[in-house]
C-alpha cells in the first residue's frame, strides 16, 4: 500500500535527522509492521539494527528486553567495557548467578554499550511492544537511550496508554501517530485474498480501517473458502484471533462494561454507568486504554466488529443478566422493553408484550430509525408458537429501507422457517431484492420466487412489483434487451390491474429507460406519462424505479443541467438512505459536467461513505468518483477509481456500469497517453454496448474517444468508421453533446491527414456548442486539438496560444489537465521529429524488437496500419529498412547523451 510505504519513509527520514521516532498507534494499527519494514530499510544499507521487544508473560521478569541488547552486542564493542559492567552483562544473560546488579550500575552499562557500538557503526535500536516491559527495564532503557541520541538511532514503538515518547526517548523525541487504513488501503489488503469488493467494503467498515482486523478477518474468510458476494453473515468469527488477544488481559470489570456497552442501541455513558455501577469510570477507563472503545457522552466501540465480538463470546446467560440490568437503567420505554424482551427467549415472550413491542417498532419507523424498527419488528414476530407474519414483513421492508441486507434475509428466513403464506413471502423476498441494490442481478432468483409466490397468492400488485424488480435486474444485467422490456411492460398491466399508481409510474419510468437505450421515439411520452401518475401518488412510496430520477437522467442525456439540477433540487432531501446514494451519485455527474471539481469531489467523498456505511452496491459510487476526480482530481485516482468501479460491478454482475466504468478507464489511459491500454478498454465498451442493445450514444459517450485513440494508434479508417456510424445515431436522437464530442474527434481525424481547413471548422463548431451547453472541460479539450493543430500546422505561436487557454480553463474548474505535458528539450527524442503522435508509437516498438504482429496486438490495430505507418516513417526519416532506423535511433541517442 502507497499510504503506509509513505509512512515508512517519512519514519526513516526523521530518524535521519532527529535521531528518535515513536510509533504511536493502538494495538492492531499495524506499528511492529512499521517497525519491520524501517528496519528492513535500515539494514538495506549496510547498518546493524537492534531489535527489542517482551511480552505479557515477561512483564514481571526484570530487564528481559535487555537480553536482546546483549546477545548481539559485538566482542569487540564489549571489550571496551569494565570488568565489572562485563559481569553486568553476565548477570543479566544469566551467565553468572548471584545478587541483581545496582541499578545504576545497569544504567551505565547500557549506556556504555550503546555509545561504544555507535562509534563503529551507524546503529539503530528498535523498541517494541513496550507496554510490556517492567518499569525496571522502562527505567534503564530510557536513561540510557536520552543519553546515547548522538551515538545510536532510536526507534519506538508505543500504544497511547503505554509509556510516554518523551520519558523513554529524550524531551526531544519525533511522534508519529499511525493513522487508521483508509477505504482504497482496506480494499487493496481484501483484494490480494481475492475477496470482491462488496464485502471489501463490509470489512472495512467492521473494523473501522484497524490494519489488524482487516488482514485477519481477510486471511480468515480465504481459509474458509470465497464469501458470497452479498454475504450477510457477521464477521467477528473471522476476527477472533486479534480480539481473543485484545480481551485476554481485561479484568472481568472490564468484560462487564463492555458487554452492557454492546447490547444498548445508543450505549450513553449515563446509562452504563448505572448500569455498571461504581466500577464503571475505572472499567471503562481500561477498555479505553486497551483501544476497545472511546468515552465521551457515549461509549463508542473503536470499530463494529469489536462489538460483534463480545457478543459472540458471551454466554445466553451473561447476555441474559445483562439485558436485566439494562432494563433498569434504561431512561425511557422503548429501551426499557426492548431489554425485557431480549431478556426472555423466543419461547417465553408473553403475548401482551407483542402489541407494545410492535408499536416500538412503529414510532422508529415514524422517527426515521429503521434499522431499529426492523430489530423491533423481528422480535416482536418472531415469537416461537405464534409467529407474526405482518411484523416480519415489516421488518424486512425497514430493513430494506436502512439498507440492511443482513436483516431483510433474517426476516425471510424466519417467514420460509415459519411456513408464512405465499404473499408474506413474496413481500419479504421483494425487499431483500431492493436491499441488494445494484447487486440484484445476483439475486434474480429470489426475484423469480417472489414471482411466482405473488401469482400464487393471485395478488396483482405484488405480481406487479415483482416483474418490476426482474426487468430492472435484467436491464443491469443485459441491458435494454426484450426480456427486460417484457418485465417492465407486464409490470405496467399488473400494476394498473392492481390500481397500484406508485408502481404503474415506476415501471412506466423503467420502460421509458429501456426505450431510451434503444433510441424509440416514444420514450418522452412514456417518462411524462410515469411523472404525471407518480405526482397523483404523491411520490412517497418505497418503491425503487423513482420517475423523478429518471427525469434526471433523461435531462442529463439530453446536455440540459440547469433542468436537471433543477429537478434533483425538487426530489432531495431524500428520506431514506437507499434514496440519497442515487441523488448523490446524479449530483457527482451534474457538478463534474459543469466544471465543478471541487464540489463533484466532496460529494463523491460522501457517497462512498454512505455506500460503505449501507453496505451498498459499490460499482456506481466508485465510477462517480472517478468522473469526480477527472473534474477535479488526478487522473491517476481517476484511473484507480475506475478500476475499483469495474471489479465491483462485474462482481455484481452489473453490466452497464461495468462499461461506463471502462470509459473512464479508456478515456484516463487515453488522456495519460497510453494509447494501447486505452484502445483495449474502449473496445470493450464498444463490445458491450452492443451486447447490452444501447443504441443512444449519449448513454455511454465513449464513440469519439474511440476514435481519437484510433487516430493515435494509426488507423484512420476505422476511426472515420467509428465516427460515422456514432454520428448517424447522435443525429438521429438530436444528441447536441455527443454531436460536438464527435466534431474534436473527426477534426483530429482531418488534422492527421493533413486536412487542416475542416478540422478547424469542426473545431470552431465544437467550441461553440460546448460553450452553449455549459460544459467547460469538454471546451478545454477542444481547446488542446486545436493546439495540436496549429503544431501541424507549424504555427507554435496560435499552438501556445490555444495550449494557455485551454490550461486556464482546466486550473478554473481545479481539474487535472485533460492532456499530460509532451517531452520539453533535451527529453525528447531527436529521432522522433517530423512523425505524427501515431508514427512516434510505432518506430518506438519497432526499436524495442517487435515485429509488425506484436506492435498491431499492442495497438489494436491492423497489420496493414502498421505497415502503412512504416512506410511514411522511413519516407520521413529518410531510411529504408529496421536496421537503418535502429542505426539512427543509436546515432541520436548518443548525441543525445553529449
């Protein structure tokens, strides 16, 4: 991981010049890894490294770290020491027996060591795990180590509730606190045990980023073989090992407090401490010491997974007296009879406390608090002897609603278990389905069943909801394909059957959709049709399929953000999580397209917080954000954020944002000017574009980067190809951003062929119509071919002209320039003056040794291309043959080198 190599190194170099580092972080946060790999470093060059470290079971053991210390220490530094500080050695090796030596004398002899090693070699002493050393080892070290600063180097390694940096290092010492791993550091640790990112995701919220936790949940679950990519299991089973480790040493106090800590919902410091009494300030203060949890108006665990471990570990009746005692403590009704509940087994619930329990979870629900409504709902129907059906399925559908796919499953199966009847069924298989989100492609079984169940009961509005969640798997899946039309059209029938207007809008919104991917006209009567039935409704419903959204998305389609900022203003705030990732996600792409970098970035910040926080889908949230760093960014963090966005989404077998993904991908390579890599991405959009039947090009805009990649690859004709057929279509659906994408395109196509008079024409257009739409990094980009332009045509002072604008353009919007700086004097290559970006690709792999084969695969090109090309890089350099340009290649360089 790039984060903690750049930590490694900022460690390494304030050893260099301060001469003593502590690593601070809590147990799990990864500092003997640090310590590790700077010694490693250290080592590298030639230099001795001293490692010292104890354990639990040594703590009461005076002066263990020490042994360390001497069983290396060289003869020769050693014979520079007294008699008697030699004994010292001996006695601490246990060489010799007898009384311990004074301890001033130890002082002294560490001292001495140290300082006569430094005079041989450029020593570094790490300390580790120093909470567990004795203050008699704590004491001799730091005496010696505050004194030995201009001998030896110090290293180490610290937990905020151990001993202090300043009294075991000198006043002067260097902290470096060690930070928790980020989202993208979590998912490359997951990502090398091949586990997909989803539950990449999961992992990294359970453990809040604690580097331990990761790896060992991790390293856990590719043991027990490749999670489900929707996995709902809980995770601390696959954590015991690092929580065994930390709760090992507490005292039961401590296990108490945090077992209270863990069954309240809001676990406020009031309550446990009357729940736990007079020991709780001491309790907690060692749970906080030890990193478990933080304490402030709330006891908050330092990660979920923390929390999940101490219950697992404890025993039904521990859990039992615990939710007693909390029903005591408890201030209001709620709380007092969720514990009383919780307290009882299922079989031993009392039928009067369903009514109450049931409308617990009712007042959540009118509070926004849906996962505890769930929590309420489950309880309360899942009685042993008398199970509610209608309190399972409204748990499931809050889970559903606070994107809980743990607790939506937990309700089907106690409704399957409990032999509800067919429609309960369907309902619950229904918001499991939602609650898979853009995943539901992987659960179009559950979605068939519910089908089926729905027709069973003969309930027309549930067989309507039911067909709405097949097409729109379909269509995430394969597209705008029949099947998926099908579906949404046979919703439509049930729904108006069924008097259902929520769902008639819905599916009418998804066949709009589907009809626009396949270019019919009659897509904009369908949208007005679902707006107008989904405004009678009122809108307020659960239904996935909003019409708002894709009225957003049309306008967006259709190059028009005012109307489509104007209508997100209209749907949000949204009321449910599930509501708010996609208003977020249509923000992104409305503030990137503007220009906005800053704004598209600190919105794509929040989506991908709230999509780990849901456990949602995270193939979209990640290509929002690559579009948000291409507006703001890098384009090297665009890159990567796409690549994250592709894995996810072909892990949720969400085809169409697997090809948007690409486009990002493509167009990043293409604008780093990795030609090859970027012809390959985009030809796989072009595959899956027509395997998903999107015959609207403004869908996925990749048709003009295609063919500019063509262009720089050498194969002009299947770029003219590429953007005659692309235009055909964009003229057809009227689609003005597409159209003028496509003029930069073929003006680069004319510029290459020498045409220069209709590549500035379609230049001069593209300019104007993208100043019209409001879509400045699109102008820049025009801007940037019209600079290349005016090289070719050799006039460098209109070149740098276009070349500052479109520079000023990109630095307003904070954007990453669209186009990386070309090679400036001595870097250039003499030899490649005079060729075009294209020919400059080809004689560059014909000097690495490849043959005409190799460098068309690389390229994706023709054969005949790269002949072509060859053909007019010999006429232009004047040579006849490989071995004549390899000659001059050599010739150049080496005048180069002078």
């Amino acid at each position: 991981m790039r984060a903690r190599s750049l930590l490694v190194d900022q460690v390494h170099g304030q050893l260099q010049q301060a001469r003593a580092v502590a690593v601070v972080g809590p147990t799990g946060f990864g500092k003997t890894a640090v310590l590790d790999a700077v010694c490693t470093q250290w080592q590298s060059g030639g230099d001795p490294v001293v490692r010292l470290s104890s354990t639990p079971a040594d703590a009461h053991l005076p002066y263990v770290p020490l042994v360390d210390l001497f069983t290396v220490c060289p003869a020769d530094v050693s014979g520079e020491l007294s008699d008697v500080q030699r004994a010292t050695i001996d006695w601490v090796l246990r060489r010799v027996t007898g009384p311990e030596p004074d301890p001033a004398l130890l002082r002294v002899t560490v001292l001495s060591c140290l300082q006569a090693w430094g005079r041989r070699a450029r020593l570094l002493l790490a300390a580790d795990d120093m909470h567990w050393w004795g203050p008699d080892s704590l004491d001799v070290f730091g005496f010696a180590a505050r004194r030995s600063r201009g001998s030896v180097s110090l290293l180490a390694a610290l937990r905020p509730d151990g001993p202090l940096a300043h009294d075991v290092l000198g006043g002067d010492a260097v902290e470096i606190a060690l930070p928790t791993l980020s989202a993208q550091e979590s998912a490359a640790v997951v990502r090398t045990f091949n586990i997909p990112q989803r539950t990449a995701a999961r992992i990294h919220t359970a453990t809040g980023g604690n580097p331990r936790l990761v790896w060992d949940i991790a390293a856990a679950l590719a043991r027990t073989g490749p999670p489900a990519v929707l996995d709902a299991q809980p995770l601390a089973p696959y954590a015991r090992k690092a929580l065994r480790t930390w709760l090992a040493g507490l005292a039961a106090p401590v296990h108490w407090v945090l077992l209270l800590a863990a069954l309240t919902a809001d676990p406020s410091l009031d309550v446990v401490r009357r729940a736990a009494g007079p020991s709780a300030d001491a309790a907690l203060a060692d749970a906080e010491a030890a990193g478990l949890v933080k304490v402030a108006a709330t006891v908050a665990f330092a990660a979920p997974v923390i929390r999940e471990g101490i219950l697992a570990q404890a025993s039904g009746e521990a859990v039992r007296q615990a939710h007693l005692t909390l029903a005591t403590a408890a201030h209001g009704a709620d709380d007092r009879l969720w514990h009383e509940a919780c307290a009882l087994a299922p079989a031993e619930l009392p039928a009067q406390l369903i009514p109450a329990l049931a409308d617990a979870a009712t007042a959540a629900r009118e509070r926004g608090e849906h996962t505890r409504a769930a929590e309420f709902a489950l309880l309360a129907g899942g009685r042993t002897g008398g199970p509610r059906h209608d309190l399972l399925v409204a748990a499931a559908r809050d889970a559903e609603a606070a994107g809980r796919f743990d607790l939506a499953c937990t309700a089907l199966d106690q409704l399957d278990r409990s032999r509800a009847v067919p429609a309960a069924r369907a309902q619950a298989r229904l918001a499991v389905v939602d609650a898979a989100g853009r995943g539901a492609a992987l659960v179009a079984d559950v979605a068939a069943q519910a089908l089926a169940e729905a027709t069973a009961a003969d309930e027309p509005a549930l067989i309507s909801a039911a067909h709405l969640r097949l097409a729109q798997g379909l269509r995430v899946s394969r597209g705008c394909h029949t099947e998926a039309l099908a579906h949404a059209q046979a919703a439509e029938e049930w729904a108006e059957r069924a008097g259902d207007s929520t769902t008639h809008a819905a599916a009418l919104a998804l066949t709009a959709e589907i009809e626009q991917g396949q270019g019919s006209p009659g897509r904009t009567a369908l949208l007005r049709r679902a707006l107008a039935t989904g405004t009678a409704d009122g809108g307020t419903a659960r239904t996935p399929g909003h019409p708002g959204r894709t009225a957003v998305h049309f306008a967006l389609l259709e190059d028009g953000l005012e109307q489509a900022e104007r209508l997100l203003d209209e749907l949000g705030p949204a009321p449910c999580p599930a509501d708010r990732l996609w208003l977020l996600a249509d923000s992104v792409h409305l503030h990137a397209h503007r220009g906005e970098g800053a704004v598209a970035r600190e919105k794509a910040h929040l989506l991908l917080d709230l999509t780990r926080d849901l456990g949602a889908s995270p193939g979209p949230p990640w290509y929002a954000a690559a579009a948000a760093e291409l507006a703001g960014g890098t384009l090297e963090q665009a890159l990567m954020y796409a690549d994250l966005g592709l894995t996810a989404s072909q892990e949720d077998a969400d085809t169409v944002y697997a090809a948007h993904c690409l486009h990002v991908s493509g167009m990043t390579r293409l604008l780093l000017r990795d030609t090859g890599a970027a012809l390959a991405d985009l030809l796989r959009v072009q595959d899956l574009v027509q395997e998903l039947g999107i015959a609207d090009p403004a869908q996925i805009r990749y048709d003009a980067d295609l063919a500019e990649a063509l262009v720089a690859a050498g194969d002009l004709p299947a770029a003219r190809h590429t953007l005659t057929r692309a235009r055909r279509r964009a003229q057809d659906l009227g689609r003005r951003g597409v159209l003028a994408s496509l003029d930069r395109a073929q003006a680069l196509c004319h510029a290459a062929a020498g045409e220069f008079g209709p590549a500035e024409e379609l230049l001069n257009r593209a300019a104007r119509v993208f100043e019209r739409l409001g879509y400045p990094l699109q102008r820049g980009r025009v801007l940037l071919a019209r600079s290349s332009l005016e090289q070719r045509r050799r006039r460098p002072a209109r070149a740098n002209e276009a070349q500052a604008a479109a520079e000023a353009v990109f630095r307003k919007s904070g954007a990453p320039l669209w186009e990386p700086a070309r090679p400036q004097g001595d870097q250039a290559q003499p030899w490649l003056a005079g060729l075009t970006d294209a020919e400059q690709l080809v004689a560059e792999l014909v000097t690495q040794g490849r043959g005409n084969r190799d460098i068309a695969a690389a390229l994706y090109v023709s054969v005949k291309t790269v002949e072509a090309a060859l053909t007019r890089i010999y006429r232009k350099l004047e040579v006849r043959s490989r071995v004549q340009l390899m000659a001059l290649v050599q010739k150049d360089g080496h005048l180069a080198r002078r």
